[in-house]
C-alpha cells in the first residue's frame, strides 16, 4: 500500500497502518565492543571469527556461515546469537555506516567492531537494514570522523534516532530483506559457480603448456592442433585514439572504445563518445585490451571507434575462447613482463603463437564455451536485477 505520510513508508505490508514512532538507539540496546585479531592471525580451521572487514567485502543482513577462523585467545568476545555488529572504521562516512546480524552464538567478534544488542521491541535484522540505509544511515555518514580513515563509535550509535514500526511490522520488513539478500547471495554463489566450471574447461579442453592435444575432448576428434601465428586466423586492427577534443558524452556520436573500462561482462559498454573517426570496428568483432590490464577480452553489439588501448579483432567464437584462455592462464603477462608500462603491442598480438583445431572443432568448442557463457551471463543479470530491486524496495519501505 502507497502511502504520502511523511511518518510512514510509501510502501507497507498489509494489515500494517500506524505511524512509526521515533526512538534513540541507546534507549532500545545495550552495546560492547569486539576485542583484537586482524587477517594475520587467521588459519584454516579453528573458532570461527567475524572482522569488520568482512561488512564491506560480503555483506549480508544476516550472517549465517563464517568461513573464516583463529585460535580463540582469553578475554575473546563472542557472540550470544542476535546481536547487530557495525563497522567502527572504514574509508567512507557512506560505507562505514552498514550493519549485519550475528545469528549464531560462539563467534569471536573481532576489533573494529561495534556491537549492539537490541532489547525485545526490535527485531535485530530490522535494526541491521535500517542502520545501513534512509535516514538513519545518513546520520551515521555525519557522525563519521577522519578523513583517509572515518570512525563510528557506539557514543554515536547511541544517539541515532530510529524510525521504527512495531515489532511485527518489523518482522516482517527484516525477515522480507533478509531472504531477499538470501536470493542474492544464491545467485551470485551459481555465477561463481559457473565462472569456476568454465576455468576448469577452459584448462581441459585447449592443450596446457608443451602440449598438442587437449586433455578433455568431444568425441569423434583426434589428431595433435596445429600452431598457428595470430594473424593467421584472425584479422587484427591496432587503435588509434582520436583528438581528447573530440571526445563528448553525445549518444548520437560514434561510441570510443579505450580500455577495459569500456568492457563489462565480456560487452562493450557505451561510456565515451567522439566525433572524430581513427581506427573502427564492426559490430560483432571481438575486442581485447592491449594496455593495462592487458589482455581483457570482450565482444562490441555496436560499430565503434578503437583507441590506442585496445585491438579489433575479427574472429569466431574458437578465437574468443582462446583469447579468454591466454588471459586467464597469464600468457599477456609473460609477453609484457619486460616493459615498465604493461603493454603488447602489433607484433606481439599478431605474431602470438596459439594452437589451433580443425574448423569443424573448432565450431564445437566454441558453441560449448558460448552456452556456457550465456548461462553466466543470464544468472549475472538476474542478480543485478535482484539489487536493483533491493535498492528500490529500500527507497520506499524506510522513511
């Protein structure tokens, strides 16, 4: 249900009509401190621990599984299970300001932690969404002091003044952005998943170093593949980057392509445009970075224009796959070892020395790796839609 009051969200669950009230955090929780340990003490297998760092590389409303852990020390502070646990220092007032829920008691808690035990009026993964977003995340960014490192002390967590519904709408709000974030994670868990499958692949189905014939291969091929120069099996267009006047942020120019900066999810990205045509690509062709990060590989849906730091290349799916494959096996950073700006230049990408199949194999490899980039690529966009709807939810479900 909408709704204008400036008291209540826009968006409520239903049955759900009061004004929420306000409150200061200090009256609602008790608070303590997390106590030592840093990535240097942590081991394989142990007590398991949570570090503030974690809260910004992984975050979850709710943490459930800790994959990290130490040798306990005495005066260790652990977890009870339920309490709500914010960074006490970070690079950013906007980042610093984001909590998580401890679900599971036994867990150290490490330095750099502010931990908040809420009383029976809130439910703790309510508290953990609303400290790291609207208003109140706004007013923990103000309090947050430093410049090249901010900090947030329970002092000023004590003073934030809460929004806050009743317990059950609470509930329901909490437990609806915690599975939410549950639905992220599983759907980022399969991407990693697919990207992890697709490296196994891509070690057994191209020959590995000093080899001819791949370990994995489809049936009815045999025979060693056949070493080939670049350019031999692929067309090569070096860029030249156009006048930097002549660059603009007009969607009618013609897009520029300089970097890895342009490529996103193995695609060109529309970024910058100019007015000034150099070196060209058509649509379809791949597109690989030839400066730092060397060797980034994507494909361009548009008719571009190459700046200097990237190459067109015209080649079907086998080559794309082999170009991932001499990325994600390191063979740029060999090649450009030598230089003080990580670069390749004409010769080096076009003189590259790679293994090729007979066509007919070749059409069958790269049709395998293509499906399989189609399923990253459609559970990748799922959980960016996930966010984006996450993101939206939280506009309008908090004052």
């Amino acid at each position: 249900m909408a709704n204008n009051n400036s008291s209540v969200p826009q968006i409520r669950f239903k049955g759900f009509v009061d004004d929420w009230t306000q409150q200061k955090l200090g009256e609602v929780a008790e608070f303590a401190k997390g106590n030592g340990y840093s990535k240097g003490d942590l081991i394989s297998a142990g007590t398991p621990i949570i570090l503030y760092g974690r809260l910004y590389t992984k975050y979850e409303t709710e943490i459930n599984d800790v994959d990290t852990f130490v040798d306990m020390r005495e005066n260790s502070v652990l977890s009870e299970g339920g309490e709500v646990i914010v960074p006490s220092s970070g690079e950013t007032a906007e980042d610093i300001s984001r909590a998580s829920v401890v679900a599971k008691s036994g867990v150290v808690l490490g330095g750099d932690l502010n931990i908040v035990k809420p009383n029976a009026t809130i439910y703790p993964p309510f508290l953990a969404v609303t400290i790291s977003n609207g208003n109140q995340q706004k007013e923990l960014s103000r309090r947050a002091q430093g410049k090249s490192v901010v900090h947030i002390s329970n002092s000023d967590l004590k003073d934030v003044i809460l929004q806050l519904p009743c317990l059950g709408e609470q509930t329901q709000i909490g437990s609806f952005f915690r599975n939410l974030d549950d639905i992220i994670a599983a759907t980022q868990r399969k991407v990693s998943g697919l990207k992890q499958l697709k490296a196994a692949y891509l070690q057994q189905m191209f020959p590995q170093a000093g080899e001819k014939v791949p370990r994995v291969r489809f049936g009815g091929f045999s025979g060693e593949w056949e070493i080939k120069k670049f350019d031999e099996i692929a067309d090569v267009v070096m860029g030249q980057s156009p006048d930097s006047k002549n660059y603009t942020d007009n969607s009618n120019d013609h897009i520029l392509v300089q970097g890895n900066a342009d490529m996103k999810n193995g695609r060109v990205v529309p970024r910058v445009w100019t007015t000034q045509i150099t070196k060209t690509a058509n649509k379809g062709d791949l597109i690989i970075s030839v400066r730092a990060p060397v060797g980034d590989v994507g494909k361009t849906d548009y008719d571009i224009v190459l700046g200097r730091g990237v190459a067109a290349v015209k080649g079907n799916e086998f080559i794309f796959q082999t170009l991932t494959h001499m990325k994600l096996f390191g063979y740029w950073d060999r090649v450009s070892s030598g230089s003080t700006f990580e670069s390749i230049n004409s010769s080096d990408l076009k003189g590259a020395e790679i293994l090729c199949p007979t066509l007919s194999e070749q059409t069958a490899i790269g049709k395998f790796f293509h499906n399989l980039d189609t399923q990253i690529t459609t559970q990748s966009e799922r959980a960016e839609k996930l966010k984006q709807l996450k993101s939206a939810y939280l506009q309008k479900m908090f004052i």
